[in-house]
C-alpha cells in the first residue's frame, strides 16, 4: 500500500465554512499574495482557488457581494468576461492546457461552495488528466504551488 499525502487539504476540510465570504476577504485583503488575488480590475478581480480541482484554478469574480447574473450591471458583466478571457490567455501561454472548463454554479443546489458572491471558475484541462489515480483513488496530483503559479500569472494578467 502507498500513501499520497496532501495535508493542506486539512486546512480546508476543518475549516469553518458557514461563516465569512472568502472574496470579499480577498477584496480587502492588504497582501494579495498572501490573498492569491492575481489581478485586479475596475469592478472585478482574479483570485486563484486555494483548494483547486486542477492546477491553475482560477476564480473571476466582482468586488460586489451579489449573489445571482441578474444582481450584476451591465459594467459588472462587461468587466467580468473581459478579465475571464485575459486570465484565461495567461493559462494558456503559462501552463499550455489542452482545453478549458468555465464555470458558474448558481445556488448550493447547483453545486456552489460560496452561494452568496457570484464567480466563474476557470479550470485548465489536461489530456488524462483524470488519471488512474482521480479515478480509482478520488485523488488530485497538483504539481505546482500555488504561491509559484500566483508569482508567473501576476506578470502575465498585471
């Protein structure tokens, strides 16, 4: 028997999740490195996915707590498609994936971990990249830290 450790995923499972919006702590955060906010923009910014399905998960999203598509301006929208396609170009030059998903998840019903604060996620794909190892053991290989990816995707998105 081998083990694959991934300890960080402790914090996130102990974590306390019914309390707090973690974007509007991104959005005030003073350190976003720390925050893993890669870019900011007017009414909008990118924040990475500190628990991620896949390396380079990324989380578009506005400054605004708005919960739902029909609570965003015109700007808001506007704002946030450009930012999801400028995020999304830095994925490609910086990590070449082979296609993309983008995201939105409406209503814990619909699988959304923050119902609250309206987001597209931007998930990089990979050929295989649901291996034997996600398959059989419902387990992710994330090959890069996230502090090294937030570092390469800032140049690429400042």
């Amino acid at each position: 028997m081998h083990n694959l450790w991934a300890p960080w995923r402790m914090e996130y499972i102990l974590s306390d999740k019914t309390t707090g919006c973690f974007l509007c702590e991104a959005v005030e955060a003073d350190d976003d490195e720390k925050a893993l906010v890669v870019c900011r923009r007017d009414g909008c910014f990118c924040v990475m996915n500190k628990y991620p399905y896949n390396n380079g998960h990324l989380l578009i999203a506005p400054y605004a707590h708005k919960a739902d598509l029909g609570d965003l301006t015109e700007d808001e929208m506007l704002g946030l498609m450009r930012l999801t396609r400028d995020a999304q170009s830095a994925l490609r030059k910086q990590m070449a994936p082979h296609g993309f998903n983008l995201g939105v998840n409406l209503g814990e019903a619909a699988g959304a971990g923050l119902p609250g604060h309206f987001h597209i996620h931007i998930v990089p794909r990979w050929s295989g990249d649901t291996s034997f190892i996600s398959v059989l053991s419902g387990t992710r290989v994330t090959p890069q830290s996230l502090e090294d990816l937030w570092r390469s995707l800032r140049g690429h998105l400042a």
